[in-house]
C-alpha cells in the first residue's frame, strides 16, 4: 500500500500507518498521534504517559515512539506504555497508581 500511494502521499505530505487488524490510517505529517503529546507538553504537562496497543514498527503509535526516540532533551517526558486492548490500559493505569479502587 505504501508503495502504491508514495507519490500522493509525498505530494501531500502524508504518513502511512496500519489503523489496526483491518486498516489504514493517513495522516499529515505532524499531526500524527504526537500532536496531542506535544500540545500537551507545550501547555506546560511535565510528563506524559502515552498507551497505545500499536507501538511497534509501522503501527500507528509508532509516531510517538520516534518522538521519544528523537528527543533532543533528556530525559524524555513522553514514556510509551503497549497495551493489547482498554481492559489491559485500565489495569496498566492501577498497577502504576494512576486510578484507584473507590
């Protein structure tokens, strides 16, 4: 697909990535699933904790790994959690103190 789509996406300045098990996503470079990280940290948040269940090569989190990857700065503010489905944010976000049982 990204072959087939190269020169419309060059031309329009667009960024391939799988959507998911059955899609693509085409976004304008830079307002990728960076855009909020970096609006965020922009607007003073001091850190950012991003969970995503497509952080790997070609998936469509990958953007904020290579924003993390890329920092200029160290440390990184932006910290990259994988997760499998929302069942499993949800219990990432309790194990790590962010929600609490009431």
């Amino acid at each position: 697909l990204r072959k087939a789509v190269a020169p419309i996406a060059a031309a329009k300045d667009l960024v391939v990535t799988y959507g998911g098990q059955t899609s693509f996503d085409f976004v304008i470079r830079g307002r990728d699933k960076t855009y909020p990280v970096r609006t965020l940290l922009a607007s003073g948040v001091g850190e950012v904790f991003y969970f995503g269940d497509a952080l790997f090569e070609g998936g469509n989190d990958a953007a904020v790994l290579d924003l993390i990857r890329d920092w200029s700065a160290t440390p990184c503010p932006v910290k990259a959690v994988a997760v499998a489905n929302c069942e499993q944010t949800l219990e990432r976000l309790r194990t790590m103190g962010f929600l609490t049982e009431r």
